[in-house]
C-alpha cells in the first residue's frame, strides 16, 4: 500500500520504517530539511537499537522514501499517518496543534478519498474533531482512525513488529478493515474499537503502568522502615498473574517523553470533564518525590554534601536511549549541585543530550571512563541501569574511591557481592 507518515520523531520513524520492512512504499514527511536530508543519506537522528538498519536497508531497497513535500506525499497515498508530536502545554494538556496542522494539509490537498490514522497521543475525542475539520474543508471522503502505538523507547522497533497488541479505533469497517489488512502480516489479534476508546486505551494503559510503579515504590519506601526488601515482596506479588511481574521494579522514579506527560494529560482530560482523578494524582506525587530519593540517603551519610564528589552512574531516562526527557538523573544532579557537591556524570549515549539540558549547572563535570570518575569520589549513584554499569569491577573501582558507598537506585547489583568488596550498598527498598 502507498502510504505516508507525518513526523519522523521515534513514533513516526518507526513505524515508517517498520510499515516499509512489511512490504509498504512509505513516505515519511517532516517540515525539517536538515532531518530529512540527513535521514535521505541514511543518517537516523535518534538512537533506537536496530532502526539505522532498517531505515538503510527499505531506503536502498526503495520502499522508504524521505522528504519535505507534503502536497506530493499525501496526493501519492491512501493511507496517511500523523505521528507528530503532542508536547505538553503550560495547563498539562496535549498541545494538538501539530497534529491539526497536519489534518488541514491533508484536508486541503486531497485529490482522492485518504484514510487518517492517528498515531500522535491525542486527547479523547481528538479522532472525532480532525474528522470533522477535514469533512469541513474538503468533499473528498476522508475518513479518521485512531491507531495508538504501544512502543518503548531503546525496543521500539521489536516492540512495532512484534506487539502485544494492535488498537483500531475506527467510525466505520471498511477503513477499520484496511488499516487491519497492514498489521496482518504481524500475525496478532487486532482489537477493534471506537476512536474514543482507542484513544482512551493509550492514555490508560501509560497511566497504569507508571501506577505500577509509583505504588512499588511507595511500597520500597515502607519495605525501608519495616525490614522488608522490595526485590522480594515483588516477586513475590508478581507471581500472581492478576499483579504480574512486569513494571514492579522500584527504583528513582519514572521518566521519559510519556508516563510523565500522558500522566498530566489523563488529568487535564478529566478536568475538563469536572472530574478529579485522584490515583493518577498520586502517581504523580509520588513519582516527583522518588525522583530524589538516592539523593536523601546521601544526606544521611554525610553531615554536608557541599564539596563531595558524587559519580553518577547513567543520564539517559533508561537504558539503550539517549532521550534525556523526564529523566530521574537530572533531579538527582540538580538536587547534589545545589547543596555544592560536585558531580561526576557518565552515559555511554546520552552525554551530548544531559549536556544540553544541564547547562549552567554548578559543579557538574562529564567523564567517560568510570574508573577515572571514581577516583577520589566520595559516593556513587546508578541512576540508569546501562549494562556497561552492570559489568564494572567494583573491586577496582572501590580502590579509586575515598569513601565506598554506592546508591543502587535501579536495584540492580548484588548487595552480598558489593559488601563482600567493603561497599555500604544502598538499594531502593531493600
Ligand atoms: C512507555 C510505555 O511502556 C510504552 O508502552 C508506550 O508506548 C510509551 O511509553 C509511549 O507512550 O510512547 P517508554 O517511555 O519508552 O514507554 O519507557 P518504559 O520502558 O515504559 O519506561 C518508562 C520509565 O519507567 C523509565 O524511566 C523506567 O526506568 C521506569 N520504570 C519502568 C521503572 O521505574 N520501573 C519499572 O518497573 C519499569
């Protein structure tokens, strides 16, 4: 099929290239020359495991095509995408100018009927007001299906071609039925549903989950007080597949481009609707509170932090990303630089990103060799759980450090292993 896909953030990369993989002639627009010039020499802006590969292979195979010609794009396909972004404006709500900017194009430039799919995360109700906007600009049939994207940042491509499921929101069969036909080759079962519940499917499902996690943590912070250690308590909880063991890890808090904004979001939609969504809210609280966590319990093992070195181990808001959005590293610094510490930060993607956002903070220097970092450090923090972290010699670094303590703020290292290696290990909940 001749398909088109507005924006090339990581939602419309991915699926531009996965949709191109799957045998489709896509063309992906963007109103950015330099992008697009960069993503016709096969240069991808972002870093997403195994999409460089993809994006090469469909471009020189001639299936992937780049460029900023929306008139030609959208009059060469049925079927066209918006997966532009939906940032968050100053009241939490989703900011739709982007994607009406994109439906009014489409609207204006039609030459033949066109199906709209929405993969951008918009508001409930937004299929029904692009539908509406463009049947008032144009005679050609158009018709509007919601199509959420359920992807992860660093496993978004996997995450595309091998999804847990497939969301269509759509008015009516036939343009249901032809988006379906383009995810059949996946071979999963399609849920079809009005755009209204697909469009509340995304915002639920990302609320959920950052539930999930603020209640474990909140759960650590009590393990903490009571002897308990959250590793255990959630697996234990996670044997029951009504809980299940995903998304039960406590740590620093949740980051990134979603949870945080879909959780604002979800909020706003329903105070426009004169309701309060009071565990969302909690979400939110909680998560802002976590966030600092590993910092507090440095307070605790020193009388001041002003002048001590702290190593922070991972900027990026997880690993195999380098997207700094959200992310817990950057509370975590921010916290130590204002009471005078002096931090050492390492990523092994993510450093260019951390540099932008935390410029002019005090203290802060950047290093790429862990073992140089620790020298002289007075503690460390993990902050994001990269696998490079997971493998280091603590012995080695223990012997660089003046002071061997090490905030486990992912809980991901053997507390016994550390101890045994003169470390005070501290975890979340543990
Ligand atoms: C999230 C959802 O998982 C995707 O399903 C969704 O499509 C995407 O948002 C989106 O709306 O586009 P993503 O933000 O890429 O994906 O990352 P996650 O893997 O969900 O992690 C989010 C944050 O939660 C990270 O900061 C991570 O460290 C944290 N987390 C995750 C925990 O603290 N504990 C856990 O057990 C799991």
């Amino acid at each position: 099929m001749e398909i088109s896909v507005f924006g090339t953030g990581y939602v419309g990369l991915v699926a531009g290239a996965c949709l191109s993989d799957l045998g489709n002639t896509v063309t992906c627009v963007d109103i950015d020359e330099k992008k697009i010039e960069a993503l016709n020499r096969g240069n991808v802006p972002i870093y997403e495991p195994g999409l460089e590969e993809l994006v090469k292979k469909n471009h020189a195979e001639k299936r992937l095509f780049f460029t900023t010609n929306s008139v030609e794009a959208i009059q060469n396909s049925r079927i066209i995408f918006i997966a532009v972004g939906t940032p968050q404006d100053e009241a939490g709500r989703a900011e739709l100018k982007y994607v009406i900017q994109v439906a009014q194009t489409i609207a204006k430039n039609a030459n033949s009927p066109k199906i709209i799919v929405d993969k951008s995360t918009v508001p409930i109700g937004t299929a029904k007001k692009v539908q509406d906007l463009v049947r008032s600009i144009t005679s050609h049939e158009i018709d509007v299906v919601s199509n959420p994207e359920f992807l992860r940042e660093g496993t978004a491509v996997r995450d595309f071609l091998e999804p847990d499921r497939v969301v269509i929101g759509a008015y009516n069969e036939k343009s249901a039925d032809t988006i379906g036909l383009l995810y059949k080759p996946l071979g999963k079962e399609i849920l079809f549903t009005s755009p209204e519940s697909a469009e509340m499917i995304k915002y639920a499902s990302n609320a959920f989950l950052a539930t999930k996690i603020s209640f474990i943590n909140e759960i650590a912070n009590l393990c903490e007080k009571t002897g308990a250690d959250v590793c255990e308590v959630a697996m234990g909880m996670g044997l029951d597949p009504r809980i299940g063991k995903q998304f039960l890890n406590a740590g620093a808090g949740y980051g990134g481009s979603c949870f945080p904004k879909d959780v604002a979001a979800l909020q706003r939609i329903a105070q426009d609707h004169d309701l309060e969504m009071k565990i969302v809210h909690a979400t939110q609280q909680v998560n802002a509170g976590q966030k600092i966590v590993p910092v507090e319990k440095l307070r605790r093992e020193f009388a001041s932090l002003a002048g001590k070195k702290i190593v922070v181990l991972g900027l990026a808001f997880k690993p195999n990303t380098d997207d700094m959005r959200e992310a817990s590293s950057v509370e975590i610094i921010r916290a130590l630089s204002k009471e005078g510490a002096r931090i050492c930060a390492i990523d092994p993607i993510a450093e260019e990103n951390a540099k932008k956002i935390l410029a002019g903070t005090k203290g802060l220097e950047f290093e790429k060799d862990p073992y140089k970092a620790a020298k002289n450090a007075d503690a460390i923090i993990l902050a994001t759980e990269w696998n490079e972290f997971l493998e280091l010699d603590f012995a080695r670094i223990g012997k660089e450090m003046k002071s061997k303590i090490l905030v486990d703020a992912r809980n991901v290292y053997d507390k016994k292993t550390l101890m045994g290696l003169g470390f005070k290990h501290q975890g979340i909940g543990r």
